[in-house]
C-alpha cells in the first residue's frame, strides 16, 4: 500500500534517469521479443497458406492458457477497453501480466503489445524504487512506462513498419473533404468494435471468463478463415494487432477486399477488447482505421490518394480510442502524419484528428472502474480512467 508520503515523495535525479534508461531498450526488446514471436506462429510464404485447423487451434490453446494464468497464478492487469495504465507492479505481478499479454498476442487475438512496454517500464521503475530505498515508487513507475511507451511508438518509425506513404504527396481540396468521410468511417469501425467489447465485458462478468475467451478465439480464427475464403488475402489482415499489415493493405486495389479485411477486423478486435485476454487497445485501432480510410478512398476514386486515405483513418481511429483534450489532438494528428508520411500527410492526419474528437464516443469504462459493475466485483482490480497517446494513468499496484 502506497503511504501519503510516498506518494509526495520526490525521487531524485539518479533513479529517474537510471529508470529511464533502462526501460528504453528493456521496452524495446520485449516490442522486437513479441514482434519475433508472431512472425514465428503466423507467418508462412503465399504458397504455403496456414490450415484452418492452425488458424482456429492457436487462439483457443492461447485462450485456455490465459484463463489459467488469470485463475492460477493471478488476475493481475486490467481490460484494454480501460486504455493505458500505470500500475506500480511487483515482479511477482509483472510475471503475471507479461505471460498473459504474450499469450494473447502470440496467440493471434487482436490487442497490440502497449500494454506489455508500459508494464516493463513500469516494473523498472519499481525495482529500481526498491534498490535506491526510494519511496516514489509511483512515480518511478510512470518514469519507466513513459520511456518505454516512447521505445513502443518510435520503433515502427525506425524500422518503417508502419510507413505508408515515402513519397511526397501533392494533396488537393477534394482530397481535404474526401479525409472527413474516411475519418467517419474510421472512427465509426474502431467504436463499434469498443462498444461490442462493452457488451462482452459486461456478459462475461467478474474475473476470467473461459467461455468468453474460447468464443473469442473462434470468433476471431473463423473470422480471419471467412475473410480469407471470400478473398484470397492472408489471415495475417486479421489475426494480431495489425500494424505491420498497414502497408501491405494500402496496396490492395479492391474496395470488396478491403470492406472484407475491415469487416472481419472490427468483429475480431471488438471480441478481444472485452473477453478477458490482455494487451492493448492502440495498435489493432490503427489498422482498423487504416482499412476505414483505405476503403473509402478506393470507393471515391480521384480524390484522396490511398496512403493519405490511411494515414487519415489511423490518426481518426487512435483519437476515437481514449479521451483527449484539443491540445493533444492536434499534436497528435500532426507527429503521427509526419510519422507516417512527412509533411504533405499532416493536413489529412489533423482532419482525422478533428473529426475523430468531435464525433461521440462509445465503449468507455466507467472511471471508477476497469469493468462494469456486477454482483461478483469488477472484471480487473485497480481504478482510474482510460488514457490514451497523451499520458497513461496511474494505479496503485497490490502486495
């Protein structure tokens, strides 16, 4: 338990910046570990497609696993609809939550690996509060989610994964208004899925619900086989969180294609928001709002380039999933267009910022809560409200 002191406890500059160092690249080396992982269970060459027996197996093995950690060792973390959070975890706690975020995401269900950064920043903290006989613990623990939430959104830029436009782009004033359709429709996919989400949370009930994890891993194996049975596409536009797949989509030519990948991604990502599994909310948004705004620009044709198109649905898409002030809107839509695609794409990417903040939201936990309130408890312990891009809340961690 955090005493009043130590949470005005000031933890000096040594185990700041020791915290700081070190969860940089332990952030980035749990990113690449997770991102090798993946790569390892599913992907295969063109020629050698996944059996659909493969594609349904994975999930359901990995749902069983995380319901055993959640039950057995411990139900620690919190849902992905409650954004990101910083909890001052012990080791014991960290174990736990890694094995089940790593699960989740090797298994194939679509959350991105942000929690499982922030989680190893926050642990760094922690011990590293624990070694220099510092009582700000909290504080050294959001240190170290912060420097590994930068590694978490500064490695795909350095290693171009999520790059879709290199070339310059010469955007016109019907491009400008074909952006506000595409962040609609972004912002739309990414709250339907939130919204569905809910609604599994809420049936599921208190704690680690085995039929809702089993149901979501064939909800999200058969909606990959679906898409891939009406299309010819890899299932890898399905399973997993989805970033590195932007490029690849933004290269399909079909809008049928696409409004495929879009429907069966939306279905998957809204039952792994609220079945119980772990991870987080961002990456999988990013793709969704990228697919939206692909879609939209191939149905308009002559006016959004497709790559600008995306770069709009993801700004869209990753405002739609946490709430944010003005201010952090409109620095965000203009470091993620210039991430994405320089200069030229920061008009479209403040567009779907803009539209992404205007339009309601749907799927938000209560803030007191990371779960909706049931007879048994809540589903995930700790409090505080969803955060997003513009800085993770901070919960208590227990024991």
């Amino acid at each position: 338990m955090v005493t009043e002191s130590a949470s005005t406890a000031r933890p000096g500059l040594v185990p700041v910046a020791v915290t700081a160092v070190l969860s940089l690249p332990l952030g980035l080396g749990v990113l690449f570990l997770v991102q090798g992982g993946i790569a390892a269970v599913w992907e295969r060459s063109e020629d050698q497609p996944l059996p659909a027996w493969y594609v349904l197996a994975v999930p359901v093995v990995a749902a069983l696993l995380v319901y055993a950690v959640r039950r057995l060792l411990g139900d620690d973390g919190h849902s992905p609809l409650g954004g990101i959070k910083v909890a001052a975890l012990t080791p014991q706690q960290y174990v736990n939550v890694i094995l089940a975020i790593l699960l989740t995401l090797l298994g194939g269900l679509v959350l991105g690996p942000e929690v499982a950064m922030v989680s190893t920043g926050g642990v760094t903290g922690v011990v590293v509060a624990r070694l220099a006989h510092s009582e700000a613990t909290e504080k050294l623990a959001m240190v170290g989610a912060l420097a590994a939430l930068l590694a978490l959104f500064v490695a795909p830029v350095l290693t171009g994964s999520v790059a879709v436009e290199p070339a310059q782009q010469t955007l016109t004033w019907s491009g400008l208004l074909v952006a506000v359709p595409a962040a609609a429709a972004a912002t739309l996919a990414v709250q339907l899925s939130r919204a569905g989400g809910w609604l599994l949370l809420r049936a599921a009930g208190a704690g680690p619900s085995l039929w809702a994890l089993v149901l979501t891993a064939l909800v999200v194996g058969g909606a990959a086989l679906a898409m891939r049975a009406a299309t010819g596409a890899d299932v890898m536009f399905v399973v997993t969180s989805g970033e590195g797949q932007i490029r690849a989509l933004a290269q399909e030519t079909s809008v049928a294609t696409v409004l495929a990948v879009l429907v069966a991604k939306v279905v998957a990502y809204g039952f792994s928001l609220g079945a119980g599994f772990r991870g987080g909310p961002f990456f999988p948004a990013m793709f969704v709002g990228a697919a939206a705004g692909i879609a939209t620009a191939l149905a308009i044709p002559g006016g959004l380039p497709v790559g600008a198109a995306a770069v709009t649905g993801v700004v869209a898409a990753t405002v739609a999933t946490a709430p944010m002030g003005w201010r952090t809107v409109v620095i965000l839509g203009a470091v993620i267009g210039f991430a994405f695609g320089s200069w030229p794409l920061v008009p479209v990417a403040l567009v779907g910022a803009v539209i992404a903040r205007l339009l309601p939201r749907w799927g938000d936990l209560p803030a007191t809560s990371d779960a909706p309130a049931s007879p048994g408890g809540t589903d995930d312990p700790g409090s505080g409200s969803p955060a997003g891009p513009a800085g993770p809340t901070t919960a208590k961690g227990t024991g």
